[in-house]
C-alpha cells in the first residue's frame, strides 16, 4: 500500500468515525429521557411548592415515559436546593423547582453560592397565584383601607407574622407597608402553618400567605381575609378583592413555580422539557388541580420565562432594598 492511499484509508475511516459519533449523539438527544429524572424541591414536603412539584413529576412521568423522582432539599431560604442543583450535571436529569424566594435572594443575601441568572437555564414556569392578607378577627377592620388607617393610628405598628425571612410572604407585605406609607412588624416564623396558628391565636395581627394555606382558616371563620395580591381576583376566591382595588392602586404581588437547568444542558433537552411542561400544563385536569389549590397554571417557552425572571429579580431588589431587608 503506497503512502497516499494509506492517507486517504485514514480519511475515509476518520470520516465514518465521526459519523459515528455524530450519530451516536443524536440518538443520545433523542431517547432522553433514559433514566429517572430528580425533580429537587427547595422545601420540606406537603407545602404549596412540594404539592406543585409532585402534580408536574406524576404528569411528566406519563408524558415522557420516565421516573420522576421529588427529592425535598429544604434550608437556607431555599438555596440549599438551588446549591444542590447548580453543581448537578448538566444533562437534564436533575431539576429545579424554582419559587419567587429565588428571585428574592440576590438582594437578600450577600453570600449567594450560585447565580440565579448565570448557573441555570430556564425551562418553564409552572404556576402563578395570589397571596391572602388574612387577619385574626378580633383586628377591628374589615377591609384594606380600614387596614392602612389603623396601622397608621395604632402606636409601634402592626406586628405581622410570615413563614420565614425573605419569603414572598415578607417581601410582599414589605411592599404593602412601604406603597402604603405604614410601620408593620416583621415577625419571622418556621414554616406557614407556626405563623397562621400564632394569627390565629392573636399573637399576631395579620399575615400575608398563600391561599392554599390559609383557605381552611378563612372557611372555617378563625381568620378573615381582607384582599389578594394579584393584580385580578383569584378563580378559587372570586369574591375576596385585590388590594389594588380595595384601596392601594398599583399593588401587585404573586407567588410562583417553575423549572430551571443547570446551565450548560443541551438545547434538544431543554426544548423537550418544556414541550411536556406545555402539555401537562394545558391539560384539563392539571389546571383544574391547581385551581383547587389557589394557583393558575402557567406555562412559557424558556426565552418569555428568562424575561419573567428578570423582572421578577429587578422588582423585588427594589421592595428588599427599601425595606432594608438583608440575610447574611
């Protein structure tokens, strides 16, 4: 064999070699998912963001013919998950359930381990929904104007229960007292169900939590909801107003769920998440689980929600800002 055909029999099986590999590539793309796929969620089990997250893996699980496994990775204001899953492997198989908390942080913390917007990919948001400015019914008002008044008649403010420093549920009554001109304590507790008894109890005046939450306590008469944070009445509360329309024009506040990648996994895959998410979400009976649980299902491509979560991060950098709110 002389030296020139030796170099094109090197070419040619270079060529068919690359083939291969290309071809292994693609087929690689198109059977994923191939293995069980771990949905990390930020919380301890049985919360609103838990209850979301395990509706999405048993539909996502019947979409894409794969396990999907919910692993709670609560701590930290929620950034023990998102820790956990910026170091994961960037190939699809490992999943953030992202709240409005992530979008909080930033601003919050000075310590951040990981960038919200440089260490994930967005896939879709899942759900959007009001919170409930609930109060014991002993607070001698009945509506939000009646709130801003006694608040700013009442000496050292009203003292105001959440379930946890940074959470929505602080950040949005930061904006309320600060768009209302009012003094309101802050008073951290361990999770929404301690703050909600202690409202309950009288040890605080009001709350701001989540309709799924605090739906039993408003049926059962042990507290009375004054208004939602959503710019429209909730579906599964039409008859409670929005604050913007009881008495503080502008107000607007949501908690949310989606999914984020960790930066670097292949475009095919974050496109084949979120063409499942677009079905689970549009499906019938996903929208009316999620009804039932004071949430609206939300879906977008992964361009619209990168746009939603830097708004999202720019507008509550401003309510952390002008609270003075900061974790260390």
């Amino acid at each position: 064999m002389t030296l020139s055909s030796t170099r094109r029999h090197m070419v040619v099986w270079s060529a068919l070699a690359l083939c291969g590999l290309c071809a292994s590539a693609v087929h690689a793309a198109d059977a994923y998912p191939n293995k069980p796929i771990r949905l990390v969620v930020p919380y301890p089990p049985g919360g609103p963001t838990d209850i979301v997250a395990r509706v999405i893996a048993q539909k996502m699980q019947e979409e894409m013919g794969q396990t999907w496994v919910v692993d709670n990775r609560p701590g930290a204001g929620a950034n023990l998950g998102a820790e956990n899953v910026a170091r994961s492997p960037a190939d699809g198989y490992t999943l953030l359930v992202a709240t409005t908390a992530h979008a909080i942080n930033p601003s919050l913390f000075s310590n951040l381990s990981y960038s919200l917007q440089e260490d994930f990919l967005p896939v879709s948001q899942l759900t959007s929904g009001a919170l409930v400015i609930v109060a014991n019914p002993s607070l001698p008002v009945e509506d939000v104007k009646g709130l801003i008044a006694l608040a700013k008649s009442k000496e050292g403010g009203l003292n105001f229960a959440t379930s946890g420093n940074g959470q929505s549920t602080h950040l949005a009554a930061e904006m309320f007292s600060a768009m209302a001109g009012v003094k309101m304590n802050h008073i951290p507790y361990k999770g929404s169900a301690p703050a909600l008894s202690d409202v309950v109890a009288g040890h605080a005046d009001l709350m701001f939590d989540t309709l799924l939450s605090a739906t039993p306590f408003i049926k059962s008469g042990k507290l009375k909801a004054l208004a939602v944070t959503s710019a429209e009445r909730s579906a599964s509360a039409p008859d409670i107003p929005t604050i913007a329309e009881a008495g503080l024009p502008g107000y607007e506040a949501i908690a949310w769920n989606g999914i984020l990648a960790p930066a670097g996994t292949p475009a095919e895959v974050i496109e084949a998440l979120n063409a499942g998410l677009k079905k689970v979400l549009e499906s019938a009976d996903v929208k009316d689980r999620f009804a039932s649980q004071g949430f609206a299902a939300t879906w977008n491509s992964p361009a619209d929600y990168k746009q939603f979560l830097n708004n999202e991060i720019s507008t509550w950098a401003q309510v952390v800002k002008d609270s003075g709110a900061r974790v260390e």
